[in-house]
C-alpha cells in the first residue's frame, strides 16, 4: 500500500556492497552481519507461515491482531529458529502452540522472517511516489464521520494544506505526534509484586520496555503474572491506522490527506 513507505522505521545496521560500475548500493548480501537466507527456504517460509500465522501476524508479518514480527527484537536476534521456534512450538498467551512443527520447517519460517527484515531495512528499493491520490470530497466526509471528535478544518488544522508538503503532511497523519516523546504511550507493568510505570519504549507479545520518570529502563518478559496496561494518546489515530492496514485498503487515507491539502 502506498502509505506503508511512511510506516518504515530504524532496524539494525545493513551491510552493503557497491553495484557495478560504483553507482551507489546494491541489495545487501547480508543483514546485521548475517547472509541472506535461500530464496527456496524463504518461499517454502511463507507458504507455511501464511495460513498458520497470517491470520494474527499479517501476510507479510507486519502485524494485525497480533504483533509486528519484522520489528520485533525476538525475531531479529533469532538465528535459524533458535528464538521463535520454542515459542512456535509451546505458544504464549493468546497465540495457539504448534507442536507439530519440524525443525526444517522452523528454519523456513525464520528464513521468511529474515527476509521481511531485508526488505524492510533496505530502503533504496522503495521510492516516494505521489501520494495525493484520493478526492477531497470523500475525504471530508470521512474526517467528519471519524476525525471531528478531535481535530476541525477550521480551527486547529486551518491552513494545514499551506504549511506541508503532501509527503510530510501523510506523515503528519500516519504519526500524529511525531517519533519523539511527545507520541509515545504510558505503561503500567505488574510483575512480581511490584508495580512499574513510565513511557512505554517497546512492547511485543514477548517482550514489554518501559522507562520509569528517573529514566530507567526496565525490561519484562511477558507471561502469567505479569499485568501490562497500555494508556495510547493517540488511540484513535491507531485504530484508523489497523482498520487501513487489515483491510488491504488504504483509500481512505488517500482521501483524508486530498481533503487536508484543501484546507488552506
């Protein structure tokens, strides 16, 4: 979908070689060190992890009900299925085991997921296109129907279309609040007895990161006995951004953004 070049965020560093002649990066032969997996291990990948994990993961792992897996720290550090294979295998809380799982089988679903974090992080394949697609009429009736709670083309966004380039402006869209603090979400975890709040910094169906107002970071394992409670700010950008990716249709946006660059 066209807005998902906006989605991408900061992976691990990439190694990359120079395309012939010297005329700038070529796609990577290795991700953090690492080869790239066999592209018949990766096929054979997503043909089993589609219809197993599709339905909670995504197709492409990006994430639906369930978590991103290309961004999530237990799939980067996982070596051949060393890491997500006893999860596949045991399952957690919400997710269903597949015991019936075999270690060739595993490998392929970590080489699949190997190569969504190539893809991702390598981003001299993707290129910025016009993203002014949608009709500004469509798009006013849905930020009335969805959007008037909050925001108003008159008072807090007038003039909005004036002040940013389409491209920055579907960015201001799709993170609202920007990458900084100031977007980020509250989290109350209690594990152990003890109760830990701050700034959520990272959260995964395995693993949650939480910043206390000291500045200390603290890292908690997900599991019986741990209570994780999510304050999201921007809640109802959220879920509008789930409902476009689910639906495989981001027309919506599109029209949102035409409406937006309207309002001068």
């Amino acid at each position: 979908m066209k807005f998902l070049a906006f989605l991408l965020t900061g992976l691990p560093l990439l190694a990359q070689a120079p395309a012939a002649g010297g005329r700038g990066p070529a796609r990577s032969t290795f991700l953090v060190s690492r080869p790239i997996p066999d592209p018949a291990a990766v096929e054979r990948g997503k043909a089993l992890f589609v219809p197993a994990c599709g339905f909670c993961h995504g197709p492409n792992a990006t994430g639906g009900e369930g978590p991103d897996l290309v961004r999530s720290t237990v799939a980067l550090r996982d070596e051949g299925g060393d890491e997500i294979g006893p999860v596949i295998r045991a399952g957690r809380p919400g997710m269903p085991p597949f015991p019936q799982m075999t270690d060739a089988q595993i490998k392929d679903i970590a080489a699949f997921l190997r190569n969504r974090q190539q893809e991702a992080i390598d981003r001299g394949s993707y290129s910025l296109k016009n993203v002014n697609t949608g009709d500004p009429s469509r798009g006013e009736a849905f930020f009335a129907a969805h959007c008037s709670t909050c925001h108003s083309g008159a008072k807090d966004l007038k003039g909005i279309g004036a002040k940013y380039e389409n491209s920055v402006l579907m960015g201001k869209i799709v993170y609202p609040g920007g990458r900084g603090p100031a977007a980020r979400s509250s989290v109350t975890v209690r594990a152990a007895g003890k109760t830990t709040t701050g700034v959520l910094e990272y959260q995964d169906d395995f693993e949650v990161g939480v910043r206390d107002d000291a500045g200390e970071y603290h890292g908690f394992t997900r599991g019986p006995g741990v209570s994780v409670a999510v304050k999201e700010p921007l809640a109802g950008h959220v879920k509008l951004m789930k409902s476009f990716a689910s639906s495989g249709n981001d027309r919506d946006l599109h029209d949102v953004l035409a409406y937006l660059v309207s309002v001068k």
